[in-house]
C-alpha cells in the first residue's frame, strides 16, 4: 500500500514565547483512523529559508510536549542544542493499543505494529516532506512508549539518530530482543546514535531490576558512534523523574553540538597533535552542520580552546593550517587571517604576515572590543 496519502488539516495557531505552535490531525492508513498532533516551530524557521532543523518526535504529547519544547528551547538559547522542530503524538486515549505489548511475549501486538508504522512511515515522511528537517531525527516517550521506541532499534537500516527512554516500562523480554537486534551492526554505519534510558529510585524494587539488567546488559557494548547513556535519578516521585530525565538525555544527546568543554578537552583534545587537534575541530562542525544543519561557521571559544596545542607544539608549524581551517569554516571570521598572520611573522615573513592583519582587520566591526588590540599588530609590522 503506497502511504503518500496522508492528509493534513490545520486547526489552529498559537504562540509560545514568540515560536509557532500548529494544531494538526493526520489521517493514517495504518491506523484506519485519524491522529491528533502538535508541531512546535522554531521562531527563526522563518526568518531563514534555507536551515533546517533536527526532527524530534514525541510520544505522550498530553503531557510529555510542553515540556520538551520548553527544554529545547531553554538548550538552544543557551546554545547547548540546536532549534528543534517537535511534533507531538497525542495518546491520553490510545495509549493501550498504541503501546501496551504482548505481556506473554513481548512482542508488538497488531495495534502496536500500526502505530509503529504510523510513526515510521507517516509521521517522519510528512515532517520531511513539508518542513525543513536535518537528517538528525529523536525518539522520546515514557512508560509503555519507552519500550515501543526501543523496539525501532531492531531496524535493518537505520531511521533514528535518539532513542530516548524516561521512565520506561519494559518487557521481561527485551534484553533478548536487544541481543537480537545486534546493535553493534550500528558501528558500521556512517552516523551518530544515542540510546538513553533511567532508572529511579521511585520504581517498584521488580522494575528497579528489570532496567538494571537491561542497562548492564547495555553497557557491555563499546560501539563508537553509539553512545549508550545509562541514568539513574535519585528523586521523591517517578513524574518528578521526567523532569530531571529530559535535560539530562538533551546534554548528551547533542553533546557534539556545544562548544568544547573542559571534559571534552581534557578526554578527547588535549593529547592530541596540532594536526589532528585541527582535524578534530574541523569535522566537529562539519557534523554539526550535516547532522543538525546549523551552519555555525566557528565558535571563537573553541578556536581559543585548541590554541595552546597549535602554538606550543611542534614550534607551531601548524599555525598557518589552523587559520585556512577557520577561514573555509567560517571564511568571514578575523581569527583566521590572524592565525596564518601569525604564522608568517613568526617566520619573519612581514610582508606576508601585514597582509594578513590587514585583511583580517578589515572583517572587523570598528566597535568590536578587539579590534584596536587586532590593529596593534598591524602598528607593530609597519615600524619593521
């Protein structure tokens, strides 16, 4: 049966905090019935034609909506996270055929199977179809919703970048579904994966269990560009859990995408070379603007952060390099000019290192704090 007939109708239209807010039913061919929704856009959607944006997809939307959005708009401001679009699944009603396995097997039963294909084939090819989305796609749900996301893991070819898993409700069977979805098959692909469930103190002592053996059982695996987050949250309620459960998955789960942290510094930089430490900063926003499809030309405070290896290693040779790195990244930025500016004088090639100033200097608002301090190197050339 061909699903390209998906029929969309607008409800209504609000704002929240300056962002857009649609109201939207979806007729579904496997579902036979139709489906509320909310989509959340970001504000700047409109005020660029060309970005696009990472596609998360929320289940429980009568609750679970409000609160992710206002989490990813608080990450994006605080530029932790790019702007999400969010498409909520509403199921206040649905829940029990939508999620609720079989507790004999713990398979999907037929009306599990529908909506998981709702989700698979509907949802993600009229977010695609109508909105500019990046490649980079989330899961999130609680409870039985928890435990039918972790179920797109078994996939032959991957759909999903974040499986996020709050508060799940887990079959007695999953650590062997998992076993035969043979995650570490995600290893050969060229992408990055997030799987993120938590455990709680709040839980019965049987479901304490149950997702302590499924998170040991996760935690043997070491597959490079699936990175597994095993959480446990100390709180007085289970729905206090959620809460603390979707700012944690967000940190991880767009880790790449914020500046270079101490930690990360310190874990993944810090021993390296000036080449590949170049390298490394390098492809961080070429993924970013691939996965996320932000084109964030260059954070100085990361061009700051790998500085010291550059000019402390190897005589800083590799001076000239990181500059013509800044410059194809972010070719409007001073920084790369003064680095390969830099570079020639330290080689006592002024001629070539004034050039450099200047032309970095001339990117420069005259009201940028900076830009006396950029011009004293320009002073300091000519008096040679």
């Amino acid at each position: 049966m061909v699903k390209n007939a998906i029929l969309i109708f607008l409800f209504t239209c609000s704002t929240v905090y300056g962002q857009q807010i649609l109201t939207t039913t979806i007729e579904s061919d496997y579902l036979e019935n139709s489906r509320d929704v909310r989509i959340y856009i970001p504000k700047s959607y409109e005020l660029d034609s060309v970005k696009s944006y990472p596609l998360a997809i929320v289940f429980d939307a009568e609750f679970l909506f409000d609160i992710y959005v206002g989490n990813s708009v608080l990450f994006a401001s605080k530029d932790k996270a790019p702007e999400q679009i969010v498409v909520g699944i509403n199921m206040a009603e649905t829940r029990k055929n939508d999620t609720y396995f079989n507790i004999n097997t713990g398979q999907l039963n037929p009306t599990n199977q529908a909506f998981y294909e709702f989700i698979r084939d509907e949802v993600t090819f009229y977010m695609e179809s109508n909105y500019r989305t990046s490649p980079f796609i989330s899961l999130i749900g609680t409870g039985t919703s928890a435990n039918l996301i972790s179920q797109f893991l078994k996939e032959s070819k991957p759909i999903f970048n974040a499986y996020v898993c709050i508060n799940p409700i887990f079959s007695d069977f999953i650590r062997q579904q998992m076993q035969n979805f043979a995650l570490e098959r995600y290893g050969k692909e060229d992408n990055t994966f997030y799987l993120y469930t938590n455990n709680s103190n709040t839980f019965s002592p049987k479901r304490q269990t149950l997702i302590n053996q499924v998170q040991t059982f996760l935690g043997n695996y070491e597959i490079e560009n699936f990175n597994i987050v095993n959480d446990y949250i100390t709180t007085k309620s289970s729905i206090s859990t959620i809460g603390e459960a979707i700012p944690r998955a967000i940190t991880k789960v767009f880790e790449l995408y914020s500046p270079i942290s101490k930690d990360e510094f310190d874990t993944k930089i810090k021993n390296l070379s000036p080449e590949d430490a170049i390298a490394y900063l390098e492809n961080k926003y070429i993924e970013i603007e691939f996965l996320f499809g932000s084109n964030l030309g260059i954070r100085e405070q990361d061009v700051f952060a790998i500085e010291s290896i550059i000019i402390d290693k190897e005589n800083g040779d590799y001076l000239r390099d990181f500059g013509k790195m800044i410059l194809k990244l972010f070719p409007s930025s001073p920084l790369g000019d003064y680095y390969i500016g830099r570079y020639y004088e330290e080689g006592n090639m002024i001629k070539k290192a004034l050039k450099h100033y200047k032309i970095g200097y001339g990117k420069m608002d005259p009201s940028d704090p900076n830009a006396d301090k950029f011009y004293e190197n320009i002073l300091r050339l000519r008096g040679q």
